[in-house]
C-alpha cells in the first residue's frame, strides 16, 4: 500500500454507502465483491502506468 488516506465522517458514510450497493450487487458476498473490486483497481492501475508511460516518451 503506498498511502494510508483518513476519510471525515462524510466521506466514510458515502464510501460505506457505494460499498453497501456493491457488496448487494453481488448478493451480499463480501469475499466476492472485495476480489472483484481487486480486479477492477488492477485494471485500473494498469491504464494509469499505460498512460504515464505514454507521456513518458
């Protein structure tokens, strides 16, 4: 983990809220929605460097 972000009491209540959906999108499997969430960071993170390294050269 490169960052530890600390979140107000607002932002948490939203981010508990997009999680709640989330976990209900997968009818209510934690581990299911946490490793599908994994994938998706992945994804992302790998067009984040694919575009840095665009600007890059």
């Amino acid at each position: 983990m490169d960052q530890i972000i600390n979140l107000d009491s607002r932002q948490e209540a939203a981010l508990q809220k997009v999680a709640d959906r989330f976990v209900a999108l997968h009818k209510g499997d934690t581990m299911k929605a946490l490793k599908e969430m994994i994938v998706l960071n992945g994804h992302l993170q790998d067009q984040i460097d694919a575009l840095k390294r665009r600007q890059n050269q």
